[in-house]
C-alpha cells in the first residue's frame, strides 16, 4: 500500500481558495478518516497583503485546523497559470505521486482569471496523469482518478450537488480566520474585497446553499459529468 495515497487531493491557484470553496468538506472528510492533500499552485507572491513567509504559514496552520494530511506548493507564477504544458506536466506528476480518488479544483466562472485558469490546468492534469506514455518528472505510473469536482470560491453559481457541512462550518471559519494577512484589516493593509466581510459573505452563500438542501450549511459544487449514486430513493444503499 502506498503510504501517501490520498482519498481527496484539491487544489488551488492561491493558499486559501480550498478553505474558501470547500474547507467545511475537507473537516467534515477528515474527521471521517479520510486522508486529504491540498496542492496550492503558486506562492500567491503578488497578493496585495502579507508575504510568501506569512501566506506559508497561514496555509499550514489552516492545514492542520481542516485535518490536512498533505499540504504541497508547486511554486507556479502568480498571474501566470496560462496554459502551458510543463505546468501539466507538473500537476499531473502530484496527482500520480499522491493517488487520489478525488481530485478538487476551482469552478472555471470566477472573477479571478487565475482561479479559471487553475481549473482548466488541473483538469488537463487529471486527463493526463492517466496516459500510460505521457511522462512526469519521476513518472510514478499512470493514475486515473475516479472524479473531477469543482467548488466554487468567489462566485455562487446553481451547484450540481450539495455537501451538508453544519457540523463542520466552524471548524471552516477557523481555517479562514488563520489567513489574518488575508481576511483581517489592519492598519497597514491594502483595502481588497478580502478585507471587508470577504468570510461572512462566504458563510452566507454557505447558510442559502443549506436552506436548498434543508440544512444549516453547504458547500456547492459543479461536475463536468452526471454523477452515479448507488443510493435507493427512499435513502438506503443499493
């Protein structure tokens, strides 16, 4: 067995865009023993606010609050994600290193063109990774993953599925809160839509998925394929 297998690996252009999207779900996985990896693409070094030494450390320390097993940077040019094929090749060589069965990146509709782009590299990554002849740094194998999900980070878009993350919201408010270059005014921080109320608009798009669903809190999600469910419609399993 491989020791780094991963159940879920997601990943984002930025550290913080996972927490966003979907930091509820990774806790509410975690806590059931899944084993969860987040790959930030860049070092995030033209942000507006904080340093790379401080956004390192605000992603660790969100890590370890969600659960993360994993946390890996693959120090991409911030602004820079435009398609290129070493960048896939990068990628691809993460995703056959760690095995996941699940791999999570950012819904293409985004304000941030570098959540856009993040999302059509990874998922040229995922194609990829499971090509016997298309070779990676170290070249691993091929791995096919099982499936391609997105979250959603500035947008609110009609999600294709709802995971119910009421147990669990705090524990994604905390992973927020550990980005205080990011999330907190300060007197010496630049004035970004981040800054003002960026979590509790977060936690209201959660609170309107969850009244969809009938729950407290949901993260939303969109797929590329119908999703199979081996679910009876009365709620048992098949």
């Amino acid at each position: 067995m491989n020791p780094a297998k991963l159940d879920i690996l997601a990943f984002g252009a930025h550290a913080d865009d996972v927490e966003i999207g979907m930091g509820g779900t990774i806790a509410k996985f975690a806590s059931a023993g899944k084993q969860i990896g987040i790959c930030d693409l860049t070092r995030a070094e033209l942000s507006s606010n904080g340093t790379i030494e401080i956004r390192k450390d605000e992603a660790l320390k969100a890590a370890d609050i969600l659960g993360v097993r994993i946390r890996e940077n693959l120090n991409l040019p911030d602004r820079g994600l435009f398609y290129n094929q070493e960048y896939i090749k990068k990628i691809a060589e993460m995703i056959r290193r760690y095995r996941p069965a699940i791999v999570f990146a950012p819904y293409m509709e985004d304000r941030h063109p570098d959540h856009g782009h993040c999302a059509r590299l990874v998922e040229e990554a995922v194609f990829s990774a499971g090509i016997r002849n298309f070779e990676t740094g170290g070249n691993p194998g091929p791995h096919k993953v099982k499936s391609l999900h997105f979250y959603m980070i500035n947008g609110f878009h009609k999600p294709d599925f709802l995971i119910d993350i009421s147990a669990y919201m705090d524990k994604k408010i905390a992973g927020l809160e550990a980005y205080q270059s990011q999330f907190t005014k300060s007197p010496g921080s630049f004035d970004t839509p981040l800054v003002n109320g960026y979590i509790e608009t977060v936690a209201a798009r959660e609170s309107l998925f969850g009244k969809q669903a009938g729950v407290q809190y949901a993260e939303g999600f969109k797929v590329n394929n119908p999703l199979l469910l081996n679910m009876d419609i009365f709620g048992g399993e098949l």
